[in-house]
C-alpha cells in the first residue's frame, strides 16, 4: 500500500489511540491527508498547540450519532479506522442507551457512510471485552464488530472493505488502570478487585503498529487478533509499588476474571499465524477463505484466555511496560 496517496479519516481521533496512530503515520508514513474526526473540540485545541499541526493534518468536528457530518466528512477519504466509543465499563451500565447511541448506531453510521462515499477500506477498533460479554461495552462491541464484518455483504458490489481488529488491554491509555495504581501508591494501599485476575496485555504503539499491519493484508470480513502476554492484575500492583499494601475488594458489577480473546466457537474458523490469529466469518457467501492458505487452523476446543496464554509478563516485563508512563505521571502529563 502507498500510503502517502491515502486520505485517512481517524473516528476518536483524539483519544489515546487515536494520537499515538496520527503521530506514526505523520512521522513515518506520510499520507496525503489525515483527518482527525472527534466531538470535543477542546481536545482538538488541546491536540493542536500539544505539536499535532502538520500540513496534511485536518481538524473535524462532528460525532460519529450524526450520519450526514460523517458523510461530509468521507468525501474523499480512503482508509477510515474507527476508534470512537464510550469505553468506560460503568458509564455505560450506568448510560446504557448513550453507550448503544455511540457503540452500536454510531459505527452503524460509520459503515454506511463510508460505504455511500466510496471509501476503500474501514477497520473498526475492537475489545476483548467482546468476546462472551458480561457487560453493556462488551455487548456493544460485539454487535459493532458483527456490523462491521457483515457489511461486506451491502459492500460486495463495490470497492469498500470492512475488518476489525481486536486486543486487550492497552497500557497507560485512557482509563487504564496504571494510573488508578499510580495514585494510590501515594497512599500507600493498593486496591484490586480480585487475587487471580488476568488480562492481556499490549503498549499503545503495539496496538497501532498492529493496526497498521493489517490495514494492509485485510481483504474484508476478518476480525484480526494479535499474539500478546497476559498478566496478573496483582503482579501490576507488586511491579507499580512494591511496598504498598494491597486491598482486595472484590470483583465489580461487569468485570470478568480473565479475558478472552478468541472464543472455542470462533476457533472453528481461525487461522494461526506467526503473530497473529484471523477469525474469518462463519458460512459468507462474500468471504473468499484465502487465510485458510496462509496459516494452521486451530486444535478443536481452542480457546485465546488470559489465564491459559503461553505467553506471560514477569514483574520485570511488567516494569518495562510502565517505565514511560511512571515519567508522565512524575510528571502530571499521564491521563487517567
């Protein structure tokens, strides 16, 4: 792919994601445009005079609920990766219509709108939260990435091409948990729900750089999911602070023990390989199965848990993962 023919429309431009994908493209791959497309426009302003002005860089305002912006928005445009969502696991119970509103119709608008506009390729931003999900956010996910993965069917006359990609846990971005565990190590008392908790883990240049990759091989229908370490929640809170006591208050309304990434249903139609999984849909007329050519299929009875990951972080990786964001904190400059 050339990218520097691109125009790049970035939903939730502004958010953790969003940022660390502009500054790689700007600072490596050079597109003709990139469109950084959010609903706050004080972090837009914020983006703005933090270093993110460049000739090929454009500022939209406009939520991804409001069909037409989008549609005004994608003239012309490429490559949309779709980023924007309420995330955030109680806002959500809490909201749970704002978090359908964003989650669900909002990629919905996206899809079409790119579909009506021509674009070539649109990869949608998933969660492990979406596998088997216990929570509203989860269930929105799921039902945004199957969106995503169906609307190949509308798309198969055209030129359009739909994909997800779908991670765990990534660290130090908004609504992490390291900074959670950075302030109460002032405190002295660490709080975690659960001793046996696992989740996977990634940097946010991992994720991107991911992204990235598979913006490149997708053909459309597939949901791509990268080979990443698991860690024990508890392990995070020894490697962030050492000293500090550590409170279990048990698990939340909505929280899983461990994580799933690919589920033993979807292992069915998966692919293995070198650093990734591609889940290709079940029984699609549209879909050609030519990653069934490229890697292994999967053991009967797979299943991509965090608690049965081959791959782990010790304290020592986990300190190596956090020595950025202990900076930025020391500093004031980590969001939480």
């Amino acid at each position: 792919m050339n990218w520097s023919e691109k125009v790049i429309l970035v939903t939730g431009g502004t958010g953790s994601f969003g940022k660390k994908f502009i500054e790689i493209m700007l600072n490596e791959y050079h597109p003709a445009k990139l469109i950084v497309f959010s609903r706050d426009e004080l972090k837009q302003h914020e983006m703005r005079v933090g270093g993110y002005e460049h000739p090929s860089l454009r500022y939209f305002i406009g939520d991804v609920r409001d069909r037409e912006r989008l549609l005004r928005a994608m003239h012309g445009v490429d490559i949309v990766v779709h980023a924007a969502a309420l995330k955030q696991v109680p806002a959500c119970e809490y909201n749970p219509m704002e978090a359908v509103k964003t989650n669900i119709m909002g990629t919905s608008n996206v899809l079409e709108a790119a579909l009506d506009a021509g674009v070539e390729k649109v990869m949608t931003i998933s969660t492990d939260k979406a596998v088997n999900p216990v929570n509203l956010y989860g269930a929105t996910k799921l039902a945004a990435e199957k969106l995503t993965v169906q609307s190949n069917a509308y798309a198969a006359g055209s030129a359009t091409r739909y994909s997800c990609v779908r991670y765990g846990n990534v660290v130090g971005s908004r609504g992490s948990v390291v900074p959670v565990f950075l302030k109460q190590r002032e405190s002295g008392r660490i709080t975690i729900t659960d001793e046996r908790m696992t989740r996977f883990w990634l940097s946010l240049e991992q994720g991107v750089r991911f992204v990235i990759s598979c913006l490149e091989q997708m053909e459309g229908g597939e949901v791509f999911v990268p080979k990443i370490p698991s860690m024990k929640v508890v392990d995070l809170a020894r490697a962030i602070a050492p000293q500090a006591e550590i409170e279990v208050i048990g698990i939340r309304p909505g929280e899983k023990l461990h994580e799933v990434l690919i589920s033993e249903d979807e292992a069915r139609t998966t692919v293995e390989m070198e650093r990734m999984f591609v889940v290709q849909p079940a029984e699609a007329i549209w879909f050609g199965y030519g990653w069934k050519d490229r890697g292994a299929p999967l053991p009967d009875g797979f299943r991509f848990s965090s608690d049965s990951n081959s791959q782990w972080l010790d304290l020592d990786g986990i300190r190596k993962f956090i020595a950025p964001f202990e900076q930025l904190y020391a500093m004031g400059k980590l969001e939480g």
